[in-house]
C-alpha cells in the first residue's frame, strides 16, 4: 500500500482534532473518479482590499465570486483578486493548490453560505491536486469565517 505524505493542512487538523478525508488526484481524474461530487468542492480565493488588506473568500468551484459582494461583506469599498504571481510569497501556496487553512498569515475569510447545505465540504489540502474533505462548520472555526453569499 502506497504511504500517503500528509500536507501541512492535514497537520493543523490532526492538531485541532477536527475530523478530515484526504483524496489525491491525478491531472487526469475528475472529483467524480476519486468518489468526490464536484458540487462539494470549494475553492480559496485571495483578493486585496481597497484599504490595502489582504482577504479569502470559498466558493464554490464551478461558481464565480461577486467582487461587489465580497467587498460589502468585508465592508470595504472595493476588492480585486491577488495577481497571482504575487500568491506565493503571500500565502505559501501556488496556484491551484491554495488551502484557507496554514497560510502564512491568517486573513478575514469569508465561506459562501452554500457551503452549509452539506454535511462536508473539500478544499484544497495546501498542495496541487491534494484535497481534504470536512465539515463547513469546522473549517469556519478554524479560519474564524463567517457564511455569506459570496457568488454572481
């Protein structure tokens, strides 16, 4: 049996107790061939404030963020997406493999309240193609978020 390396992500949740799946995938495999319904999947977002503050928005991943939504939630005036050349000095991430969990600095984070019509949500694990599964309660605690409608 292939040992699986567990992500930063998965350590912070090993550590706050919080009960997790972790699923690879290949380029190649969809969520639906790992048994993941895309619907549950959500992705990190890292958008800059007009105030200059960095802040994370999940959303659902066929979806697109309101910048005007997401601006009033945090209640800022105008907010725009993080170039993403600037993404990993920020976070420690890359593209694509972005978790709202183990950055290196923790920003205002907001979840889009569809996330808590599911029982479990997935989010990136904090490295390409590496995703956990968990509770959308849980992940707002451990990332003081709250739940708003974030999408167009």
């Amino acid at each position: 049996m292939k040992k699986i390396n567990k992500t930063n992500v998965c350590r912070i949740l090993d550590r706050e107790k919080v009960n997790y799946e972790l699923f690879i995938r290949t380029e190649n495999e969809s969520f639906e061939d790992i048994g993941l319904d895309s619907d549950i999947v959500f992705k990190t977002l890292v958008l800059v404030g007009s105030d200059k503050n960095n802040y994370v928005c999940i959303i659902p991943l066929n979806e697109h963020l309101s910048l005007k939504k997401a601006a009033k939630n945090f209640e800022i005036k105008n907010i725009e997406m993080l170039l993403q050349k600037e993404l990993k000095n920020l976070t420690g991430y890359i593209h694509g493999g972005c978790s709202p969990l183990g950055m290196k600095v923790k920003f205002r984070t907001l979840i889009d309240e569809r996330a808590k019509n599911f029982d479990h949500i997935v989010v990136s694990a904090g490295k390409l193609l590496h995703f956990v599964k968990l509770n959308p309660v849980d992940l707002a605690k451990l990332c003081d978020a709250k739940f708003c409608n974030l999408v167009v």
